[in-house]
C-alpha cells in the first residue's frame, strides 16, 4: 500500500478494497472512514504559504487544547475527553492524528461489544456481587467489633 498526492497536494492513502468489486470494505453497521488528508478549504491548500501557516495554527489549538487535557488529568476536569478532542483537531489537518483516532475508535468499539458478551456480562455481575458481598462482611466484622461511635457524641 503506497500514498499518493491529490490535485491539491493532500496525501490520499487507498483503502482495502474487496475480493473482486472493488469496493471499500465495511464492517456491518459501520460508515465508510472518510479519505486522510487535510480538512483545510480548497483556497488555503492552494497557497503553500497560507497552507503551512493553516498547519502551524491548527498545531498550536490542537495542542493547547491536548496540554488543557493533560492538567485535567490530575486536575478536576474531563481529562481524557479533553485530550481525544485536541487529537480530533489535529486530525483536521495531519493523517498521523487521522489514523490515531481510526484506531482508537476501532478498539473503543471493540471493547464496546465485547463488553456486550453475555458471559463477560455474567462474569463481570459475579464478580461486582462477591466484592460487594465482601466489603459488606468487613464492615459488619467491624461494627460487631468496634460499634458505632458518630464523632459529634459528647460523653456527658
């Protein structure tokens, strides 16, 4: 599989095609992927100069808002959310982000039906059920043991 560059100069990767069609291959329920390259309107990606000053600034958002994403990962903050929607603006732009996010949306989907499984269901329902079953043993162990004691009672 090779790249090759459009009319205005945008890297165009070939998708699979099928056995003998020639068709983009789909998964069932799944949309086409759009084709890699930039985003940018036809007039800037015909000015090389406005074109590399479009890159730059979408670099620089993209990363304000990655490096806002990452503070939020140890700050109060949607951390994770943050950081996939500046890799969504580099992927405006650069195919690097393109197939990051191709690829993270394959395996997010993926751990999405597996996590539909019946017995991963099953399983993961025993499971939550014996830790609950557990911690609620440990906390009578402890009330048996030890009482109640609400730290605003005053002995009189």
């Amino acid at each position: 599989m090779h790249a090759e560059s459009d009319e205005r100069g945008s890297v165009v990767v070939p998708t699979t095609a099928g056995p003998a069609t020639g068709d983009v291959t789909e998964g069932p329920g799944t949309a086409p992927e759009r084709e890699l390259g930039s985003r940018a309107p036809g007039f800037i990606q015909a000015s090389r100069t406005l074109h590399l000053s479009w890159q730059v600034g979408v670099f620089v958002v993209g990363l304000a808002v990655v490096g806002a994403g990452a503070a939020m990962l140890v700050l109060p903050g949607p951390g994770w959310l943050v950081i996939f929607g500046g890799m969504a603006i580099w992927a405006t732009e650069f195919v690097w982000a393109q197939l990051v996010l191709r690829w993270t949306r394959r395996k997010v989907t993926e751990a999405a039906q597996k996590a539909l499984d019946p017995r991963v269901r099953r399983r993961n329902m025993i499971l939550t059920t014996i830790g609950l079953v557990i911690i609620a043993a440990l906390l009578g162990i402890y009330v048996w043991k030890f009482g109640i004691v609400m730290p605003w009672k005053i002995a009189a």
